[in-house]
C-alpha cells in the first residue's frame, strides 16, 4: 500500500501554494485533537470545492469537542486548549458535526480556508 502524499504536494499540485502553511497548521492541529482526546482510529479529509478548502479530521468519538477559550482568557499558560483556538484564529469558518443518528458513528470537526 502506498502512502498518502503529504498535504504540502496535494495543494502545491493543485495551485493552492498560497493555503499550504495555514492548511497543513490546521490538518495537525485537527488530528492530533483526534488523536489525543479520543480511542480508536481518526483520519483527516481535504475537499477542494468551489473556492473553498475544508479540513476535516474524523474520530470514532460522538461528543462534541470542547469550545476553545475566548481570546485572552490565559491560554497562553494552559498546557492543553490551545488546538481550537488556534483553528478559530486561522480558518474562515470552523465546526464539528456527528456522522449517525445517536452519534454512534464518531463526529468530524472541521475548518474551511478561503484564498484571499
């Protein structure tokens, strides 16, 4: 089985230079949260549409993520939080939704990047 190619030659290969950083900042930031905070298997989704990036990491956990901290409210000195707060600051729009009736499917949580 061939490994996936990294996020950084997707979007290069696909004119998208300019979201790469941003992109792949937000991809680790949205699986490790899977990674960590839940059991079982995650996996990260990328869809180009229209004019829009969406990120997305899966997780076999039905339970919402924690809303991330307002800004200014000491999560500089906190070890754990800061995840979320990153994505709300980098991505145009962030969110989370169950994948089954009842949640029993896992969740995914989300961002999208709109180029400038």
């Amino acid at each position: 089985m061939c490994p996936a190619p990294p996020l950084r030659l997707i979007l290069t290969v696909h004119g998208l230079i300019r979201l790469v950083d941003t992109a792949e900042l937000l991809a680790a930031e949205l699986v490790s949260n899977a990674v960590r905070h839940t059991r079982g298997p995650a996996a990260l989704r990328v869809r180009w549409s229209g004019e829009v990036l969406r990120i997305a990491a899966w997780d076999t956990d039905p339970e919402p993520p924690a809303p991330p901290p307002e800004a200014g409210a000491g999560v500089d000195e906190q070890e754990d939080g800061r995840g979320l707060v990153l994505v709300r600051a980098c991505a145009d729009v962030w969110g989370w939704r169950p994948l089954a009736e009842g949640g029993n499917r896992g969740k995914l949580v989300w961002c999208e990047l709109v180029p400038a």
